[in-house]
C-alpha cells in the first residue's frame, strides 16, 4: 500500500496523506454502517414484531367477540367455540412468550455485532494513527487471523423462525372451529358423509 519508505522506515508527505486518506475511508465506513445499514436491520426486525403484535391483538380481539357470545343460541355445537376460545388464548400467549424470545436475541445480535464491527474499525484507525505518530510503517500490519476471529463471533447462522406459520396455524384453526360452532353438530356431520 505505501511505497519508497525512506531509509529508516519513516514517512514522507504522500505516505501520510495516504495514511489520513486510509483513515478517513475508516470513519466513512463507520459511518456508513451507523447510517444505513443497521436501522435496515431493525425496521426488518421492527416489521416483523409489529405483525406477531396485531396477531396476538387480532386473536384478543376475536375471543372478546366470542364469549359474551359462547352461552347464546348463536353458538350452535358449544365444544367447537370453547376450542376456537382455547386457541385463541394459545396464539396470544404464544405470540407473547415469541416476540419476549425476539426482542431479547436481536438486541443481544445487534449489540454484538455492533460492538465487533466498531471494534475491527477502532484497531483499523488506532493501527494508522500509531503510525503517524510514530513514524513506523511496520506498526500498520494488520492480522488477518484476529480480524477474521472477531467476524467469526457474530456469524449467525439463518434460521428459519416458524413462529409466525405456528401462530397463523393456530389463528386459522380457531377461526374455523369458531365458524363450524356456529352450524349445528348434524349438520356438520351430515356434511362430512357427503364427502365420504
């Protein structure tokens, strides 16, 4: 990267310039990770508590329609609503424990991973600094091995969450137990033969 080191290996003008140049490409990039590609992640992560919120809150709502409703002449097979009753309390406390075990882990991820990054930039510009305050080129070598370690830390694997396929499972489940408490047991069992 710097060339026609003098005799001693001291810098001349243009290597510090490059230097501050190198520096100054540092800062950008921490900036630029600080700016756009960290709040990226979060309104990613933000969206996806917002939808398992209006579940639970969707499910909350559904089950405050059904039991003033469940002791009526409405509810025609009572077994089939307090079923769709009981999934509708799962998917709430289910979407409740999911987006407490969500919130924790990208907060612990996010810190992490921010935390390496400004880790690796802060040696990256405290390596350029020692060299314009000392003087010595050698001192700008960087370890690859530690750098790569550091990275090595925060490497999340994908995973794909099935949380919210559990959780439109059960919502879609209690809908249609709720709808099938509506029609009368014979009916419904008069349907089933027809298809047989």
């Amino acid at each position: 990267m710097i060339e026609n080191l003098t005799p001693n290996n001291e810098l001349n003008e243009q290597q510090i310039k490059l230097l501050n140049g190198d520096k100054e490409e540092q800062f950008l990039l921490k900036r630029e990770i600080h700016r756009d590609i960290f709040p990226i992640m979060v309104e990613g992560f933000r969206q996806i508590r917002e939808l398992t919120q209006n579940i639970a809150i969707i499910s909350g709502a559904i089950a405050a329609f059904t039991i003033p409703i469940l002791n009526t002449d409405l509810v025609q097979t009572k077994v089939l609503a307090y079923i769709a009753l009981l999934l509708l309390f799962i998917s709430i406390v289910y979407a409740i424990h999911h987006l407490s075990e969500v919130i924790s882990k990208e907060v612990n991820d996010l810190s992490k991973q921010h935390s390496t990054y400004n880790d690796i930039l802060d040696d990256a510009i405290d390596r350029v600094n020692t060299v314009l305050l000392t003087g010595n080129i050698d001192k700008l070598n960087v370890d690859e091995k530690k750098v790569l370690k550091k990275l090595s830390t925060i490497k999340i694997l994908p995973k794909i969450d099935r949380s919210l396929n559990i959780l439109k499972t059960i919502i879609f489940a209690a809908l249609v137990y709720l709808f099938l408490s509506f029609i009368p047991l014979n009916e419904i069992i008069r349907f089933l033969h027809l298809e047989s």
